[in-house]
C-alpha cells in the first residue's frame, strides 16, 4: 500500500468515526483548504521567511498537514487520483517551463 493510499485511509477513519462525511461536500473542502493556508500564511506576516520558520515550525507543520488532510478528503470526495493528477500537472510544468529558459528565473511561463 502506498503512503499516500495509508494517509487517505487513516484520514476517512477519523472523518468516518465522527460522521463527519455529511459535512465535506466538494464546495466545503475547497474552502477550508483556502482558509487553511491562510492560516499557514498567518505565519509570515511582518517576519522573515527565516524567522517565520525558526519561531513557528510546530505551527507550519500543523497548518500544512491541514491542508494536505483537506486536499485528500477534497481529492476522495470528487473520485480525482492525486497521484495521477500531481504526475500529470509536473508533465505540464515540464513542457511550461523548458529548462533552457526557465532555469535560475521566477517569470511566468507566459513571459518566458
């Protein structure tokens, strides 16, 4: 079994045992990854990246595992295989961004 099926399945067990699968419809998990990762942003505002990091790693971890708990339940309840979506949009990226020109550089795809 893959990590990433073991994650899914630990994740519906907590959902599952607390009924909580009424409530994670495809609009509300959207949402709270959103609201998620305003909370992992939270802890950067008026800091450095490195201060953010160094003072609040137990919280970016916590905010990040939300947001990967959400994207697994969002993934689960629209039937999309995340693996084969992440492989699929790196093939994207890939043909986005040529190493030629994209190397060393942060410009959009369109303006390379």
């Amino acid at each position: 079994m893959s990590e990433l099926k073991r994650l899914t399945e630990m994740v519906l067990a907590f959902r599952d045992e607390r009924d909580w699968q009424q409530f994670h419809n495809p609009k509300d998990l959207a949402v709270s990854i959103s609201l998620e990762a305003s909370e992992l942003l939270e802890n950067f505002q008026w800091k450095t990246s490195e201060e953010a990091v160094e003072k609040n790693v137990e919280n970016l971890k916590d905010e990040l595992a939300d947001i990967v708990i959400y994207a697994l339940l969002f993934a689960n309840e629209t039937g999309i295989d995340l693996v084969e979506a992440i492989e699929h949009k790196v093939q994207k990226n890939i043909e986005k961004y040529p190493v030629e020109k994209a190397y060393g550089s942060k410009t959009k795809y369109t303006d390379l």
